[in-house]
C-alpha cells in the first residue's frame, strides 16, 4: 500500500486589502501597490491595448516572507478571461516582490493581499 503523502506544514496566512490591515503592514502594502502599478503600466499587456480591453477583477496576490509569489488567485472574474490571464501573468512576471517587513513576518508565513485591479486601455490602476 501506498504510505500518506507527507502533508505540507501548515502556513499561518493574513488576508489584507486597502480597507482591512493593521498598522504594521500599511507601509510594505503601500510599498507593494506602487511597485505594481509602475510595474503594471510599464509592462501593460499587449493584447489589452491592441483589442481595447478594458475591465476590472479582484486578484488574490500571497506573498512568502522572502518576498517569493506563493499564489495568485482570481477572487471575481472581469468576465474576459484575456483581461484575467494578462493579470496574473503580470503578477508572475512582477514576482519577487520585497521580503514581508520582520514584525509582520514573524507573525505570518504568508501575507495575502487582495486588491481589485483596473485595466483602463493604457493604465494600470489598484483599489
């Protein structure tokens, strides 16, 4: 018989968005969504501009504490799943972000921020 497969250590995670965090994670939050709207608009996607996508989806990004991508999760869709793909690939490519900051990481393992991304023809914007 097959023995159990090794189950994964249990991750201590946080969820946060711009309206639920705590005091000690707003600067890395704040950090994080400037680097990926520079980041976004610098590298907005192609097929978006050229087909004249526009929309918006709420994204899950989880962060390990080295700053390493441990997920990407579309929360709701934008209803165009080239406008869904585009965003998380730009997740990926954006990926490693800053270590999470010592007082958050020694609480968590993993941070997860959820925000909702709009795709506005040429620019990228995150609430």
């Amino acid at each position: 018989s097959l023995g159990h497969p090794k189950q994964a250590p249990h991750l201590k995670k946080r969820t946060i968005s711009a309206d639920h965090h705590r005091p000690s994670e707003a600067p890395y939050l704040n950090q994080w969504q400037e680097y990926m709207e520079t980041f976004g608009n610098e590298h907005y996607p192609k097929e978006l501009q050229q087909k004249k996508i526009r929309g918006h989806l709420r994204l899950m990004v989880a962060i390990s504490k080295d700053g390493s991508l441990h997920q990407v999760e579309i929360r709701s869709s934008s209803g165009r799943p080239l406008l869904d793909q585009a965003a998380v690939r730009l997740v990926q490519k954006a990926a490693p972000f800053a270590p999470l900051p010592p007082e958050v990481a020694k609480e968590i393992d993993v941070l997860e921020i959820v925000r909702t991304w709009e795709f506005q023809g040429k620019q990228l914007h995150t609430t």
